[in-house]
C-alpha cells in the first residue's frame, strides 16, 4: 500500500491534472475519490501478497515449482487483465500494476525455488 501511496498516486494525480484543460478543475466529489483510493489500496495489497501465496502453495503441495512456472504466460496475461479492471482507464495505472505483479511472481518463483531445496 505504500508503493501505491507514495509512487502510484503521485504518479497519477500527476498525470491527471496535467492531462486536463487549465479550464478545467479536476474537484472529484469525496464518496469517488475514497472509492478510488480503497480500490488501489486493496489492488496494490493483494498484488504484494503474491510470493507469500506461491510459497504457500509449494509448502502446502497446492502446487509445484514446474507447474508454476508453465503458468507463467497464463499470469502476465491475467495480470494485464486485472490491472486493466481495477485501475483507472489510463494505461500508465494499468501498466503500475501489472509490471509489479509480474516481477512479484518472478520473484515468488525464486523462493519458491529456494524452499523447495
């Protein structure tokens, strides 16, 4: 939550209030914005928990390191996927999420490689 916090919304405040005409005030009501920012926080949250989860599922024999790593294309693609659902229409928020998962499962495999020894 504090990769979103501190990288993700300055980001992408940023880039909102550049984007928009100087006629314009972005003054979004506060019943979206909390929405908005309780999605994130929830998304970037889950989306840190993924090497704790692989590794549970190597210790818990759910899965293997070999079936985990075929899976690997399946992920990415899910992972564009997700991001492009929960964040906003901008492909800069989309691609701050997805990028994040991905390494964050290229590093669930490494412990899970670890712990398998």
């Amino acid at each position: 939550m504090m990769f979103c916090h501190f990288f993700v919304f300055r980001t992408v405040f940023h880039f909102i209030t550049h984007f928009s005409p100087t006629s314009i005030v972005p003054a979004p009501d506060i019943e979206s914005y909390l929405n908005f920012i309780m999605t994130m926080f929830f998304s970037f949250g889950i989306t840190f928990e993924v090497p704790i989860v692989m590794v549970f599922f190597i210790k818990t024999g759910i899965s293997n390191l070999e079936k985990l790593k075929a899976m690997r294309g399946y992920f990415i693609v899910g992972a564009f996927i997700i991001s492009a659902i929960v964040t906003p229409p901008d492909v800069l928020s989309q691609f701050m999420l997805a990028i994040p998962l991905c390494v964050l499962y290229e590093l669930g495999l490494v412990f899970a490689r670890i712990i398998k020894k």
